[in-house]
C-alpha cells in the first residue's frame, strides 16, 4: 500500500502527459486519416524550443506557450509541404506511414546535428513537494494535471460547441459528404493539423518538465504509449485517448512500482499487442474500422 498509492499519483501524472499527446495525435488522425509517426520527434523538437526559450532566461510558462506555438505552426507546415502532395498522389495509409517514419528519421538526425547528443534541461525552478491523500506531486506536476485537465475540457467544449468541432466531427466522419455540405475541408484539415500540433508542442514540453534531462530521443522513445492510447481508445477517438490515458498511464507506473522500474514502458507495449489481437479497432471503434485500421 505505501508504494501503490505514490505510484497511482506518478500514474495519474503520466496519464496527463499520454492524455495531451494521445488526443492530439487521434485527433488528427480522425481528420486526415495520416498515422503521423513523426510525432515524438515533433514533440522532442518543441521541447528544445522551450529549452532555448528557458535558456534565454524567460519564464517556463512563456516556453510552454512557445513549444506549443512551434508544434501547430510546423505540423500545418509539414502537412502543406510534404505530406498533401504524397495524398493528392494517391499514397494510402499504409504508404504515408512509410512517409511519416521518414520524415521522423530526418527530424530526429536534424535535432542531434543541431544540439548533439547529450542530455538538457529546462532552466526552471526547484519544484515544492505537495502530499495529496498519501500521493506525493511537485508543485510542477500538479501544473502539468491541471494544463492537461483545461486542454481536455477545451478540446471537448471545441468539438461539441462550435461550428469548427462540428466542422472536423463531419470531416473524420465523412469528408466526401462534409465536402459536398459545403464544409471547408482543406481549410478544417489545416485547423486540425494546427490543433493537433499544438497539443503535440504542449505534450513535449510538460514530458520534459516532468524529467530531470531529455535528449534528442526523448519523444520518440514516448511514441510507443502515445501509440497504444490511441489504439486502446479507438484510433481517432479523442474521448478513447483520453480514457486509454489514464488506464495505461497508471498501470505503467504501478507496474515500475510493483514490479520494476524496467517494466514501465513495457507494460504500454502489451496493452498494445493485447488489444491488437482481442480488439484492434479499439474502445470505441466507428473511426477505425471506417479508416481502414482495423477490419
């Protein structure tokens, strides 16, 4: 019981890291029908943002708004310059993968040749411990709930109240139809890559907010959990990602408690495969099987 209870709080803190990312990285999926597995790496890239910003002597808040900045403006960059060409060319699924693996490689190089590869940190700081119900958090991790708690609501209060949400809900569902509405959807599609790359700059700047040092691998090492929420939750689901978050943000973390500090990331791996082979389109599954992810 004294290790479970601290485990669940550190769970609870992961949870909302995954929660972040993994809504982001459903979110455009469900628009676009792109599996972008550069997203690690574009996470990895708006935290080396934050840390010149921190660097520089500017507050982490202010780096946080940075990295997040720097996620949406790349991520609409990249989908304009690289990606829709590949799609208008007729590239399915499976080919962008390919495309994205690639584009993660040249990112992931770039930042090495850039910064080198050795460990960095946000200049930040010393969080204050706080005891909650037998948990313990720092004042930074309670920060990186309550971020995660507000960029939920608002991504909820975005899809179900406004005309955008309803806009991108009619997109991933069906763009052909959504098209022939009258709906913008190159423009929806821009807005999701922007929301979604938004969500991926916060997701790598509150993962090395909650680490002692990162290096140039540091997202894309986080991309196997961030992966398995989506799936666990139903690809393109922004609700499954958020409660695939929490199962598997708190069972990696009791699992390293438990168990061994070694099975935090494998615990993710096996939800993983587990719901490959019992259930591949997911908790809530309309998205996947109707983009061609599960059968």
């Amino acid at each position: 019981m004294n290790t479970l209870l601290p485990a669940i709080g550190f769970g609870l803190v992961t949870a909302s890291i995954l929660a972040v990312a993994g809504v982001g990285f459903t979110l455009q999926f469900g628009v676009t029908n792109i599996l972008n597995l550069a997203y690690g790496d574009i996470m990895t890239a708006a935290a080396f943002v934050a840390y010149l910003v921190t660097s520089a002597g500017v507050s982490v808040w202010l780096a946080l708004v940075a990295g997040a900045a720097f996620g949406g403006v790349f991520s609409v960059v990249l989908n304009r310059a690289l990606y829709t060409p590949f799609v208008r060319h007729g590239t399915r699924l499976f080919g962008m993968i390919i495309v994205t693996i690639s584009v993660s490689l040249i990112v992931q190089n770039g930042l090495q040749a850039i910064f080198g590869a050795s460990f960095f940190s946000l200049n930040m700081p010393r969080p204050a411990p706080i005891h909650v119900a037998g948990m313990v958090f720092t004042t930074v991790q309670f920060a990186i709930i309550g971020i995660a708690v507000a960029a939920m609501l608002l991504v909820h209060l975005l899809l179900r109240y406004t005309k955008l949400g309803k806009a991108m809900r009619a997109t991933a569902s069906d763009p052909e139809l959504a098209r022939n509405c009258g709906i913008a959807t190159d423009r929806v599609i821009d807005l999701a890559w922007a929301l979604s790359g938004t969500l991926c700059g916060l997701a790598g700047v509150i993962l090395v907010m909650n680490v002692t040092a990162f290096t140039d691998t540091t997202g894309s090492q986080f991309l196997i959990p961030v992966v398995a929420v989506a799936v666990l939750g139903g690809i393109g689901q922004p609700y499954g990602a958020m409660l695939g978050a929490l199962i598997i943000g708190i069972a990696s973390e009791v699992a390293a408690a438990v168990i061994s500090p070694d099975y935090k990331n494998v615990v993710a791996f096996v939800i993983l495969v587990i719901v490959l082979l019992a259930r591949p389109q997911g908790i809530l599954s309309e998205i996947a099987t109707r983009k061609e992810v599960a059968a």
